[in-house]
C-alpha cells in the first residue's frame, strides 16, 4: 500500500524520509522513483546489515539513530522471534498478549536525536515504522513539519506499548499541521495498522 501511494504523488514528492528502515526492505520500490532517501535505523547490528544492503545506491544517506522529542540516550527494548521488527524504545504491553510468540528479553542503548537539530534536508514524504513512538518522532520535527506533505506510519488503537501514541493522538497533532488522514488499514484484532497523512492543500 506504501507504493501505492508514492505512485499516486509521485511528481509531487522531492524525498523519501524513513523512520525505523531496518534492514532497508522499502529501499527496492523506493529507488524506482528516483528520489532522494534517508534511513534512519538506530539498532547497530541490524544498521550495520542496512549499510551493507545500500552501499552500491546512489543517493541515499543513513543515520545509526533514532528520532524522537529529545536529544537524549535511551534503551530500545529488542525483540525476538521476528527479526527484530518489534523492537521499541517504549516498554512492551499488550503485545506480550496479542503476539506471545514474540519476547523482548534483550535491550540496547541507542542514541536519539530530534530531527530539526540535525541540519539536514526535510524531504517532504515520511514514513514511520517507530512501534508506538511516532508522536514522539512528529514532535522533534518541529516546524521543519511543515515541510513535510505526505505521511505514512504505523498507527495504533490500543496500548501494544506502554503509553504508546494512539491514532486519535496523532491526528490530533497533525491536524494543526494542517494534515488529514486519508487512509486508514486496521487488523481484524482492532489493535493496530497503518494510515496515509496529506496535507489538505494537497490533496
């Protein structure tokens, strides 16, 4: 569905922001488009995997760091039983219950760093893949925001983490960016899924 959307705006889209890249596993359909892309995948052995995976691309820059409010150090609960995919600065919650085959018995400092101290480019689409942190990541952007057009993350509906961002969260905080939902994926549960942001002069 991510490259439905990028197909729908492309000529509008200067840039390609991940969140949360992992092993770079969108950079294959991202690289069609022939866009600028930055990575950002704080997890060192799994960063390590992702440079590895891009090294023969042209134009794509990664950062071994996550984003979130704060310039700060925190512990990224890691997660076991699905490559790493759960992996979540928050404390794992119903997640525990909804997905048992899962643990999170491995943790890893990692470095955070709000995105508008980084002196870099805001490319104007993002995608978010952060386990619960999102609104966290939306507000180290700050006003670099409003930079921002297109927006696809992760959302939930209940607390798979603790004290996770909830969807009505996000479009709250959004909406004084002027961004409106569009689309909306829930699974069957009601737990979790995933949503399309657009800024309304846009669509």
């Amino acid at each position: 569905m991510l490259s439905n959307f990028i197909d729908q705006f492309t000529k509008d889209i200067n840039g390609i922001m991940h969140v949360g890249a992992h092993r770079g596993q969108e950079v294959k359909k991202y690289i069609e488009y022939n866009k600028k892309i930055i990575l950002f995948e704080p997890q060192k052995k799994i960063f390590e995997e992702l440079i590895n995976n891009v090294k023969n691309l042209n134009n794509i820059n990664c950062y071994n760091f996550a984003l979130g409010s704060k310039n700060e150090i925190n512990t990224i609960n890691r997660s076991q039983g699905n490559d790493g995919l759960s992996s979540s600065i928050l404390t794992p919650k119903l997640h525990l219950v909804v997905q048992p085959n899962i643990s999170f018995n491995d943790s890893e400092e990692i470095e955070i760093k709000r995105f508008d101290s980084l002196g870099i480019d805001t490319l104007n689409f993002l995608t978010l893949d952060v386990q619960g942190f999102e609104l966290e990541v939306l507000k180290g952007f700050g006003k670099e925001l409003e930079n921002v057009n297109f927006i696809f993350t992760e959302i939930n509906t209940k607390y798979l983490y603790k004290n996770n961002a909830l969807v009505s969260e996000i479009d709250k905080y959004l909406n004084e960016y002027n961004f409106v939902r569009i689309y909306t994926n829930i699974d069957c549960f009601n737990y979790f899924g995933d949503a399309f942001y657009v800024k309304r002069n846009i669509k």
